[in-house]
C-alpha cells in the first residue's frame, strides 16, 4: 500500500468515526475513498463495516453518562438490530456482486437524502416535545402500539446496516425521535450503541467468509477510535452545515463514479 493511501484512509477514518457519533453517515466518507483507491465496492463496504466498528463503540462510550438510566430501553432494541445485522449480511453475502454495484447507488443517494431532511426532521422533533412539555427528566415511555413498531423499524433498518451502513444513525434518530421522548442526546447516545452493534456483527460474520482487506481495516479502526472521541467530546461544536455538506458532496461523488464504472 503506498504511504499516503494510508494516510487518506487513516484521516477518512477519523473524520467518519466523528461523524458517526454526532450524526451518523461516516461510510458515506470512507466507502467513497475506499471506491476512488481502486478497492471493489463489496470489499470496501466489508472492510468499512469492520474497520469503523472499534470507533462505534468509541463513540457509544463517550456517550455513557447520557445513557445512564437506559439499559432496559437499551435492551429492548439491541435483538432488534442484531437480528437486522445478520439479515443484512446475509443479503450482501447472497447476492451477486453486481446487484450490490447496482444497488448502492441508490442507496448513497437515500443516505444523503436522509442526511439533508435531518435538520428538518430534528427541528419537528423539537417543536414536538416543547409542545409536550418534555425535559431531561423525562423517562421515554411509548404505548404498547408505539413500541412493537419502533422496534420493527430498528430490526428494518439494522437490516440496512448489515447490507451497507451508510446513514442508518440518522434513521434510527429520526425514528426514535419520532416515536420516543427522551431526551436528543440520549437518543444520540442510544444510536450509538445499536449502530455500533450493527457493525460489531456484520463485522464479525464479513471476518469470516467475505472478501476484506485487513490493512485497510487496521488504518481506519485506528482512525475510527480517534474520531469516536473527538466526536463524543468536541463534535457537537462542529457546525453541522459543514458536516452535511462534506457527506454530501463526498457521497454524491461516490454514487456518480459507481454510476461511471457501470456504463
């Protein structure tokens, strides 16, 4: 590997392990890097997802105070999305190649559509729970009804996460968001975790019997646990106008080059 590869996918590392903790969407930078370095799409995002695990949990550990308290939300969604992750994989394990190049374009560009409703998406939140009067204090509790279909909607999108985890923290905030009234930064801690575990076993199963690139894995593992930091304790001061525009101008690059290397 020439040297400054390593150094641009140590740095991609860095910069989507931050991403991921204050937003979510960070293979949106490192899966295009991965592309434009010549890896084949499915190696990349099998690398990615092993790569960017350590720094999920990095972030989710930086998260720890505001998810005190939670543990029995916490487990009621983490079969949840264990069960999305593996079906996930099994998905990209069994199609053909050419489906996944075929597919992930219109996957980037959901992920960036997502990526640019967010602020929308959160600012309805927000008038939602002023009007409900929520505060920190508040425990989160959902009827009967609400919970089986947040639930449903974790597994679903865990299933994403599995297949390619491009955004799947800003579906889980938006529809916990939606559904839940915990406090955001609890919720974002909460993401954490069940996108961490996403990766940790889409990781694990892609280790065994996918196509990877274990230095590529190493270089961002490293950058990923640097950036989960940074994330969890100077992210949030980050404008987050720069954040989305770099996801989507470096995640319309990569659906635009998949698109070329197809005609």
């Amino acid at each position: 590997m020439i040297w400054w590869h390593a150094v641009l996918i140590v740095t991609a590392g860095v910069w989507a392990g931050m991403i991921n903790t204050v937003v979510g969407s960070g293979t949106l930078v490192t899966f295009p890097v991965l592309v434009a370095l010549g890896y084949p799409p499915v190696t990349a995002t099998t690398s990615n997802a092993i790569g960017l695990a350590p720094g999920s949990v990095s972030g989710a550990i930086g998260y720890r105070h505001e998810l005190r308290g939670h543990g029995r939300v916490l487990l009621s969604f983490l079969p949840a999305s264990v069960l999305g992750a593996l079906v996930g994989t099994i998905l990209l394990l069994s199609l053909p190649a050419d489906a996944f190049e075929t597919i992930v374009p219109v996957l980037i560009v959901l992920a960036l559509v997502l990526v640019l409703v967010q602020p929308k998406v959160s600012a309805w939140v927000t008038r939602r729970r002023q009007r409900a009067g929520v505060d920190d204090a508040d425990g989160g509790s959902m009827t009967a009804k609400s919970a089986a279909g947040l639930v449903t909607l974790v597994f679903l999108i865990g299933i994403y996460g599995g297949y390619f985890t491009a955004a799947q923290g800003v579906m889980l905030m938006a529809v916990m968001g939606i559904l839940m009234t915990l406090p955001l930064q609890t919720l974002n801690g909460i993401k954490n975790v069940l996108s961490a575990a996403v990766n940790i076993v889409a990781g694990t199963v892609y280790a065994f019997v996918a196509p990877i690139s274990w230095p590529v894995v190493a270089l961002l593992a490293v950058g990923s646990v640097v950036g989960g930091q940074l994330g969890a304790k100077i992210g949030r001061k980050l404008p987050p106008r720069v954040l989305r525009g770099v996801i989507v101008v470096v995640g319309a690059a990569a659906a635009v080059q998949l698109v070329v290397q197809q005609l």
